[in-house]
C-alpha cells in the first residue's frame, strides 16, 4: 500500500490524488500497513523507492489522519491494530512537532496546528470509543505530565482556539465520534451565548448536546482540561466548570471515572485559585462562590 506514498510523494497538492488516497486506505485495510501508516505519521516523512525522503505537509497529515478515521468507524479490527501500533502515541508526536525549530512558515502558523489538532483528537476518539484496551492506552498518554506540558506550550491554549479545544477534549472525554473535517468551532445559537450556559460548549451537528445524559469514559481528557483551567479566559472557565459540574452529577459512573484520576482535587484547587484571582481584582465587589462535588461527599 506505501508504494502509493512511495510513487507520488508530492501529490498531496492535488485534490484528486487525495481523494484516490483515502479511497484506497478505505478499502485496502491490511494490519501491517496500517501500522506503517500510524509510524510515516509519527515521523512526518516517507521515503521513496530510491531511498528519498520527503516530508508530509500538514494538508497530508490530515489527509491520512481523515483516511484512517473512516478505516477505525468501518473495520472494528482495526482498532485493536492502532493501539498496539502505539497510534496514541500520535497524540505526543503531533503536539511535539508544533515546536518546530523557531521559524515561522505557512506550516506554522495557529490555523494549520488547529487543523491537525481537531484530525488527531477526532482520530484519537475514533480510536478509542467503545474499546476497552484502548482506553487504558490513551488513558496512559493523556495522564502524563508530557502531554499537559505539550498541550500548554502548543499555543493552542489561547483566546481564538480555546473553545475549540476544550469542544475537542470534551468530545474525547465523553467518546462523541465526529467526522475530523467538520470544525470543531461550531456555530453556537446567539440565545444560548447571551443566557451563559456551558452546554453552548458541546455542539454536535444534530445540535447541543444534554451533559446531565452524558457518560465520561475518557476522565483523564476531564483532568486535561481541569489543570489547563487557568490557561483559559475567566468566562470560559466558569463555563467548563459549569459543565464538569453537570457531567458529575449525571449519576454514579461519572463521578467514579472522574475520581479516579483525581479530578476532584484537581479541581477544588482550581476553583480555589479562581476565587483567588477574583478577591485580588474584585476586593470591593461581590462575593462568588462555585459550589462543585464531584465525588460524593458525606
């Protein structure tokens, strides 16, 4: 399947050449190759039959990340070989790569990194949802200090893309499979913006989507989000802690997935120190309480 790669390095420029790529990936799934096609990602380079390298531009990162989307939603086997592939591992590479060497180019800029990362989180998701095994693998990358610290210094964590992020994250948490193309900056009724409700965040293309009837099977993406709180613009904070507050007190599992990877203390210290900042700015003005239990409380 990689000869495709081999025989036109440079053809990720032309729409028709893509299109005949994913279409290929969709119907040629075979084990051995999906798992070259996870490490040409992780690389970002492919060699050609003269033993070349050239490497991926973004447009073919995602055209390959969009490609194994569609093989994981159609081919339930293929799941099994991404994760030990070590395809979560995607997560790290990708993110990694945003550092660059310094110099900014067209490759770099705040749009293109989004782009990649909505096509890695909506591939992750569609890597993990419904499979149990996989959940411990992405569990174990999204838990370690590397991914947070990634994650922070991408520039991703920012007043444009924030919502974007955090839409990402959630949708990982709760194993909401979207295709990678659709933005993940969805359009938001003027209504449901100006009433500051924090359910606006989780937006599908069938529309908003009810927390209090979510499940979190991915907690370690909610403890992401917890710990990059204060990275956030003040609105948004209170609207995801809004949010986690209500996915919380959906029922029993919640809390439990949520507890075990420590997002209740993670997160009283964050509503601590938001309440910190607000009495330093706001000495004179009214007091502000969160009243959050994530886990049950005698």
């Amino acid at each position: 399947m990689l000869s495709f790669l081999y025989q036109f390095p440079n053809c990720f420029s032309k729409a028709q050449a893509k299109i005949n790529f994913v279409f290929y990936l969709f119907y040629q799934t075979h084990h051995e190759e999906l798992g070259v096609l996870v490490e040409v990602l992780k690389s970002g380079m492919v060699t050609s039959g003269a033993g070349h390298q050239y490497r991926l531009r973004s447009d073919a990162k995602c055209d390959t990340m969009g490609a194994l989307w569609r093989i994981l939603r159609v081919n339930t086997s293929a799941q099994r070989v991404f994760g030990e592939a070590t395809g979560f591992s995607l997560m790290l590479t990708t993110l990694h790569s945003f550092q660059g060497d310094g110099e900014q180019t067209e490759e770099s800029s705040l749009e293109v990194y989004m782009k990649l990362f909505t096509y890695l989180l909506r591939l992750m998701t569609a890597g993990v949802c419904d499979n149990a095994i996989n959940r411990i693998k992405l569990h174990t990358i999204m838990s370690s200090h590397t991914f947070y610290e990634l994650l922070s210094e991408s520039g991703l964590v920012c007043v444009e893309c924030e919502k974007q992020v955090i839409q990402l994250l959630f949708e990982l948490a709760l194993e909401i499979v979207l295709p990678p193309f659709l933005s993940a900056d969805s359009d938001v009724p003027t209504n449901m913006m100006e009433s500051g409700s924090a359910c606006f965040l989780l937006t599908t293309p069938s529309g908003l989507l009810n927390p209090d009837k979510e499940r979190v099977y991915n907690a370690a993406a909610v403890r992401v989000l917890i710990r990059s709180l204060l990275l956030f613009t003040p609105k948004v904070q209170l609207e995801v802690l809004n949010l986690i507050e209500r996915l919380a007190r959906a029922g029993p599992f919640n809390q439990e997935n949520l507890t075990s990877v420590g997002a209740n203390e993670i997160f009283d210290l964050a509503i601590l120190s938001i309440l910190l900042i607000v009495c330093i700015l706001l000495p004179s003005g009214p007091s502000v309480c969160v009243c959050v239990s994530i886990s049950s409380r005698s």
